[in-house]
C-alpha cells in the first residue's frame, strides 16, 4: 500500500538529548513537510523540502535540524536547542505539479521529560 | 499572525443536519484551500479541496464554498453522521519562490449528537 509512515508512534526522551523523527513516503512525492501540533493551535510548520538534498525553514525552525538524501525520507531532528519539544509531530507530502493536496503520515508524539 | 482563522473552537449539530465550518483568510496570495479531518494522535485525513478559480467545490455529503472578495470559505456536510465527529481544519496554500507552504488554521471539534 501507498502511503506515509511515522515512526515511533509515542517517543520520550530526557531533556537534553537529541532525537530524531522517522518519516518515509512511498508515493512518489517530490515535496515533504514536517509540522508541529499543540493543543488549541494549529498545524505550524517547521521545515519543508520540495527536491532531495534541499529545504526550506518553516515559521518555528529554531531548534530543529532535518535532512534529505533520498526522495522518500524526510527525518527530523529534534535538538537540546528546543525549548518546548514536547508535541505533536506531523509529517506530510505532495506531489509537486497538478493540485496543491497535501497527504499526513500518522504523526509521532513526542515527550520530553 | 495567524493567517488562517477558524473562530468556532466548537460545534455540535444534531444528526441528519446540517454542519457549517467556516474558515476566514487573511492573504490574498492564497490560491488553493483545504479541508481536513483529524483524530486525536492521527494525521489529519484530506476531505476537499478548491482552486481559488472557484467558488464552489461538491463531494458527496461535503461542500466547500469560497467568497474570495470576503475571504471566507466554509465546509458543510449534509446530511451530518456521528461519524463526522473530529477536528476539522481548514487550510491554504501559497506559491513561493521557495516552493508551497501550507497555512492551517487551529481547527473547529465537530460533535455529530445522535
């Protein structure tokens, strides 16, 4: 099946450490998009990448890194940089060209404790 | 500033009626607008969409409307089924230099009352 997985589904790790996000697509999709959820707001994005081997800052970039060696994996980096890591993590990707229908993974929420 | 706006955090609607979600936007480089179903710990699921060339956009129960002069669009569903009940965000999409970013507003709790 076609589609984007996030993985782990729940993540904690104690403040301080670093800690990367999984997300693969197999759809084929040349542009993907990390968000951030927390409750009473919305989606905010942190990086986005059209192509491999480029990317984009997002609004709330300040303490997280991401990468983009291959086309169908867009892993984030949360760092001790982050003030408030603890959320929602929310991967998304499109196809570039026709319509502008971006497609979600399941998300990661992560607890820093 | 939040250049997407849902000012309804919730809605309750009675089954076999009508639900109206609104959504107002702030940017008039906005070209494409969506609408998403969410879960709690889910990834919002895609339901419609419409090209700002449009004013109208029909699937099945769902129904998206947008007034580009008032920058307005809203969502009805009709007839409502408890199994509308999630969070809807509404969001918009804008070209730039560096690609498409994707604008969301903070989502309306839909409760379908059986």
């Amino acid at each position: 099946d076609g589609g984007i997985t996030q993985s782990p589904k729940y993540l904690f790790r104690k403040e301080g450490q670093n800690v990367t996000l999984s997300c693969e697509q197999n759809l084929n999709h040349d542009a993907m998009y990390w968000y951030r959820q927390d409750p009473g707001q919305g989606l905010r994005l942190i990086y986005y990448s059209q192509i491999v081997n480029d990317f984009q800052k997002g609004d709330i970039a300040e303490g997280y890194s991401v990468s983009r060696e291959k086309k169908e994996s867009f892993p984030l980096t949360v760092t001790s940089a982050q003030k408030n890591p603890t959320a929602f993590y929310l991967c998304a990707s499109r196809m570039t060209g026709g319509t502008d229908t971006q497609y979600f993974g399941p998300g990661t929420r992560l607890t820093v404790l | 500033d939040q250049q997407v706006k849902q000012n309804s955090p919730s809605l309750s609607v009675q089954e076999g009626r009508i639900s109206i979600l609104n959504c107002d936007y702030t940017n008039s480089m906005f070209d494409y607008f969506l609408w998403y179903k969410k879960y709690p710990a889910e990834g919002p699921t895609f339901l419609i969409s419409i090209s700002s060339i449009k004013d109208k956009n029909e699937d099945g129960r769902f129904t998206v409307f947008l007034n580009k002069s008032a920058k307005h669009l809203s969502l009805h569903i009709v007839p409502s089924q408890p199994g509308d009940s999630a969070v809807y965000f509404c969001a918009a999409s804008a070209h730039l230099n560096t690609g498409n970013q994707f604008y969301f507003g903070t989502g309306t709790s839909l409760t379908v009352i059986p």
